[in-house]
C-alpha cells in the first residue's frame, strides 16, 4: 500500500502539493493555516500476475505469404520517365 498527502486551497479545492511525508504536508498548511488543508491518499497495489506466451516472430500479414523474389531490370531494358 502506497500513501501520500495532498495538501488543497479550502475554498476551491486546488492542489497545492503532493507530499510523500506528512511531516512535509503539515509544513505547507503551516504557511497559510486558514486557507489550506491536507489529506491522506492511500493507493493499494494489486498483484501482478506475468503471463508468458510463445508465438512466431513474424507479423501476422507476413505468415502465409510467399518468399521474397529478386526482380533486376539491367541497364538499358526500362522506359524513360519524362518529367
């Protein structure tokens, strides 16, 4: 369980800090005791579960295909592009 203090203006309720020691929390209310207050946040971790799976390396649009062929076009065969 992770827990940290969030210290807010009272009246619109902005976020002035997020303290990881309470002492710090106190701190940051001390310096304008009127206008700001401080809260307890705990998050709970859930467990983490590792989930190992074995595939094929290859994407899924590549299985299936024919292999690769080598097209040459020698010199003088092509036909002129005219810009």
């Amino acid at each position: 369980m992770n827990e940290y203090w969030i210290v807010k203006e009272r009246k619109t309720g902005r976020v002035i800090a997020h303290c990881g020691d309470i002492n710090d929390a106190i701190m940051l209310v001390s310096f304008d005791s009127d206008n700001r207050t401080y809260s307890r946040n705990r998050v709970l971790l859930d467990q983490v579960i590792d989930v190992t799976s074995i595939t094929d390396k290859q994407l899924l649009g590549q299985q299936g295909l024919p292999a690769a062929q080598d097209l040459y076009i020698s010199e003088g065969q092509g036909e002129a592009v005219v810009v």
